[in-house]
C-alpha cells in the first residue's frame, strides 16, 4: 500500500513541477515589469505580501506558545510521512510466488499472475463457462494462500452446479500449490462466447 501512495505522491508532485516549469517559462518570455514577466509573476502570486506574511509567522514561531507547539508536532509529521513515502518507494518488493516445494536443494515456485492464468485456462474449458478469471494470493506468515475465481456461465446452467465443476477443475492446482480455492459463478453477457 506505501507503494501506491508513494507512485501516487510522485506522480502528483512530478505534475505540479512540470505546470511550475511551464508556468515559469512563459513569464520569462518577455522582461522588465509587463504583465507577462518573472516581476509581473511574483506580482499576480503576491509573493511580496506572502514574503511579510512568512517574516511575521516566523517571529511568532521563535517565540514560546501554542504556534510553536502546532509547527513542530506539524514538521514531526511530515518528516515520518516522509520516511513511509521512502519505505515504501525503496523497499524490496515481495515476490509475488507461489511456493509448490521446498527443500534443501532449492524451491519449486511460480509466479501469481502465471498461476492465476493456468486457473483461468482450467476454468474456461468447464462445460458451461463462458469467461473467467482468476486472482492468487501467495501465502504469508499470517494467512494460508488462496486462490479466486470467477465465471461466467450460460443461463441454462445452475450457478451451484458451474461452481462445483470449476472447483473439480482447479483441484489438483489448487492441491499442488496448497492453495484455498473459492469459486463465484454468475451469468453470463448474451452473446458471450460457450464451450
């Protein structure tokens, strides 16, 4: 999760910069005290009046009170959101792998995306799907693995009975790699393709 927040974080400062850079570049175009000048842009963003403003605040933050208290508790803060946005932009990324043996000698793995793929091959050739796909969950110290499926199915075919059929199909992968399988049935698009 750090690592969205992170990917969203930089995407949204990389956007603010770029609009920064551009907004820069056209007020430096032409010089002197126009309108449409680096002075003529400190003007229409009243960068003076924020300059006495920030001198005001900061000789209020110097001093003993509540603004003091506020501004540090506030810059502990940011320097902790700081440091998950680092985490989570620098941490090794978890291999995604599902685990079918281990030993001495090595392990015998393979990744999610692979094995939600063979799942959804096994799915799609039950009599009566029409679509399907899969999610894998690699196992963890607090959870066992799971593995997710959901089809799609013709209106003729009962939802109970596509489950159990795509459950049997999945079985001996979901054997294998010591997986919790759960199965969602539900009828298919019209004009969705049927084996």
């Amino acid at each position: 999760m750090l690592r969205a927040v992170a990917r969203f974080v930089a995407l949204v400062l990389f956007v603010a910069l770029a609009l920064a850079g551009l907004t820069a570049a056209v007020f430096t175009i032409q010089g002197g005290d126009r309108p449409v000048s680096l002075p003529g842009l400190a003007q229409h963003l009243r960068l003076p009046d924020a300059r006495d403003n920030a001198g005001d605040y900061l000789d209020r933050l110097e001093a003993d009170g509540p603004l003091a208290s506020r501004s540090a508790l506030a810059g502990t803060g940011a320097v902790l959101a700081g440091v998950l946005l680092l985490l989570g932009v620098l941490a090794p990324r978890r291999e995604g792998t599902v685990v079918f043996d281990e030993d001495e000698g090595g392990s015998l793995a393979a990744r999610r995306r692979t094995l939600a793929g063979a799942a959804e091959a096994l799915a799609e050739q039950t009599r009566g799907v029409t679509a399907a796909k899969a999610d894998v969950r690699p196992a963890s110290r607090l959870r066992k693995g799971r593995l997710r499926v959901r089809v799609a199915h013709t209106r003729n075919q009962q939802q109970g009975e596509i489950e159990e059929r795509v459950l049997s199909a999945v079985s001996p992968l979901v054997e294998a790699a010591r997986l919790k399988p759960r199965v969602q049935a539900k009828v298919g698009e019209r004009g969705a393709r049927v084996e």
